[in-house]
C-alpha cells in the first residue's frame, strides 16, 4: 500500500505512524504564557502531565506499518500560483513559486535556503514518479486529504493520475475532533494537527473511491487548470478558483487601528481564521497591501520584515 498525503510535515508524522508502538515516546513541549517562570513543583506537575499523555497515546496508538518508501508526498501546493504550465521545464513556474517560497526568510536568520529547496523539489517529483508506478503496478493507494486548499487542489491533481490506473483507491477523511491522551478535544483544520500515535486508529475510517468519482474529480482539476486563477481556495468542501485578493479582507479585519508587527498580524489571521494556508503567502499580500497604500510603515525592518510595524492608512 502507497499512503499519499500533500505535505511533507504530514509524510514526516506518517512515517512515524508506521511504527509508533516501537518508539519510547514522541516528544513533548511545556510552554508558559504570560510573565514569570515555574516553579520546580509547577515543572514537574507538568512534566508529568506530559509523560501521562504521552502514554495513554503509546497505549491507544495502532502501527500503520510498511517503510518509508511506501509514502509519497505531492507537496506542491497547487492552491496558489500557476498550475496550468508543465512540470519538468527549465523555468517551470511551480518549482519557481516553491523557491521563493522556501528561501524568503522573513527573519533574516536562514542560510543556504536554495539548496533545501531545490531538495523539496527534487523530492517531490520522485513522489509524483512513485504514485504512477505503484499505481501502475495495481498497488491499493490510500490518501489521507482535508480540506486545507492545498490539500484539496493536490486531491484533484492525483485522481487526474488516478483516474488512468485500474488500481484500488481509498481516501481518509479527516476527522472533525478527536481526544488527546489527557483528553483534551482537538479539533484540527489538516492532518498536520493529528497526533501520529492516532493515524492507525482512523485509517479505520478510509472509504473507497470509485473509478466515477476519480473520473469526476479529474474533471474539476481539469476546470481549474483551464481557469489557471493566481488562487484556488475551498468553498462548500469544494477547491474553486479565486482572485489573488482573496485574503485580504481578513488580513484588513484582522489588523488593530494602532497597527503591530507583520508577525503578530499573520499570527492572528492564520489563528483565528483558520484559513489553512502558508504564512508566506499572508505577507505576500501585506506587502502587497502596503505597495497599494492600504497599510503605512511605522517602522521598518529591512533585514526581518516580520519584525516591522505596520498600521492603516
């Protein structure tokens, strides 16, 4: 079986879906709000939380199974940018977006970015080879989707593949809450929001997809790729085609009159919108904005532009 999901993050937390009743643990963060520190006994109440958790997940968790070559990543993010142009030319637009994606460096502090992101890419084309040759050889692919636009739009894009295979195909929904091992309720927006202990748990959950519905699916990226719109966003459980200022009205709601920091500004419209999309593609628009005269610089940073003040105009 071929797992296929549409972020590297998520290939990451697969991988150790696969053999999760092996390892002695996953690790932990204790993160304090606010100002002061904790105490000794404070820590290790929370120390111990953690380690609690962390056990009743090992306990709940359910091994996937296979290698690391049984994942395949399509990380390409086809919710933005141009997706009519072909893959593989020597100045082919997706790979260009992902560079400037992976090596914008709003902090100033990255080094040797381009190398990484020729890698992602790199990777990402031997994934899309694995799909078609394990699809090829009638392998049961299964697909772990949301309804994150990007994960949507690489939903569609892989029954485009699919659609010519006669291989069985089984998608996992997401699921709409699920309990952490100290019960407390998630409700997550992508598969990056599950805990890996759990991914065996709701593959249970995996329905088929019929050779009708792939067909159909295709039929939808088809229309997108002839739209060929600067965003595809998810609308009704549906990728639709949408204009390169989609955001903005958000990003506008979401920044105080007194104006604050680029930073604190993307914190808030990925956390309290939660649209799902990258924080790059946020600041894209800020800056846009600014070009446009909507928002001022206060106080510019020209080495760490998440660190600059910003306000209405």
């Amino acid at each position: 079986m071929l797992e296929v999901c549409f972020s590297d993050s998520v290939k990451g937390a697969l991988h150790y879906a696969q053999h999760c009743k092996n390892s002695i643990g996953g690790a932990s963060c204790i993160a304090v709000i606010g100002r002061g520190k904790l105490s000794w006994w404070q820590r290790k109440k929370a120390e111990a939380k953690a380690r609690a958790r962390q056990q009743k997940l090992q306990a709940q968790a359910v091994p996937l199974g296979g290698c690391k070559e049984d994942l395949a990543s399509l990380s390409f993010d086809f919710s933005m940018g141009d997706i009519a142009a072909p893959f593989g030319d020597e100045n082919c637009p997706r790979q260009q977006l992902l560079q400037q994606w992976f090596t914008a460096d709003p902090w100033g502090e990255l080094e040797q970015m381009e190398a990484t992101a020729t890698k992602f890419w790199q990777d990402c084309l031997v994934d899309l080879e694995k799909l078609k040759a394990r699809a090829a050889a009638g392998d049961t692919i299964r697909i772990w989707a949301d309804d994150l636009p990007s994960s949507a739009c690489g939903l569609l894009f892989a029954a485009d593949i699919l659609q010519h295979f006669n291989t069985p195909v089984t998608l996992v929904p997401l699921p709409k809450e699920y309990t952490m091992g100290d019960d407390a309720v998630v409700q997550p927006i992508g598969w990056g929001d599950i805990t890996p202990e759990l991914y065996g748990v709701f593959a249970k959950d995996a329905v088929p997809i019929s050779a009708s519905q792939l067909k159909e699916m295709s039929v939808r990226w088809q229309q997108l790729v002839r739209e060929n719109a600067p965003l595809r966003v998810v609308e009704n459980g549906h990728a639709i085609s949408a204009p390169i200022n989609y955001y903005d009205a958000a990003i506008l709601e979401e920044c105080p009159p007194e104006g604050c920091r680029v930073c604190e500004l993307i914190g808030k419209v990925l956390g309290r919108r939660r649209l799902g999309i990258s924080d790059w593609l946020v600041a894209q628009r800020i800056r846009a904005l600014l070009a446009y005269g909507v928002f001022t610089m206060q106080k510019d940073d020209p080495r760490r532009f998440y660190n600059a003040v910003i306000a209405h105009t």
